[in-house]
C-alpha cells in the first residue's frame, strides 16, 4: 500500500475545467480518476463509499482500510444552486 501515491498532484492532462459563478473557471477531476488513484494506492478491496441522508441532504463516507481497521471520513454540500448533489 502506498500512501504517498495518493498525496501526488493530478497530472494536468486530467484536470478539466468549467465555468463558475460570474465567469470563474473551476478546476475538477472525474470521479473516476479518484476510483483509479485509489485502487492503485490502497487495491480496490480495501476502499469503499457509502451514502446516507442528512438533514435531506447526501453525505458521502469514504472508508480506507489501513492495517485491517476502517478509516472513514465524511463530506456533504449546504444549499447551493450549483450542482449542490455534486457538492
């Protein structure tokens, strides 16, 4: 397992872009780009997602496992009308 792999920045070729609020250019990966840095720094079996409501709103968990134990972290949008199901 290589931790440092996921530490590394995203090669430039990846990273897209699009227009935000009042012109802004944003910056973004695909969601599969972090599925693939992701199987290849920790192996596909020892990561995964769960979603859940919160408030009414989707809350995201990733879980990696590290030395047989589960580490989970959690993430979730507020009100936004920009893609707020992506936030």
């Amino acid at each position: 397992m290589s931790l440092d792999e996921l530490r590394k920045p995203f090669p430039r070729e990846v990273v897209r872009q699009r227009k935000g609020p009042q012109g802004k250019m944003l910056d973004y990966i695909d969601s599969r780009q972090v599925m693939d840095r992701l199987d290849a720094s920790v192996g596909p079996e020892n990561w995964q997602t769960r979603f859940h409501e919160v408030a009414g709103k989707v809350c995201c968990e990733l879980g990696v496992r590290i030395n047989n134990e589960w580490v989970w972290k959690a993430d979730g949008a507020g009100e936004t009308s920009i893609e707020g199901e992506k936030g």
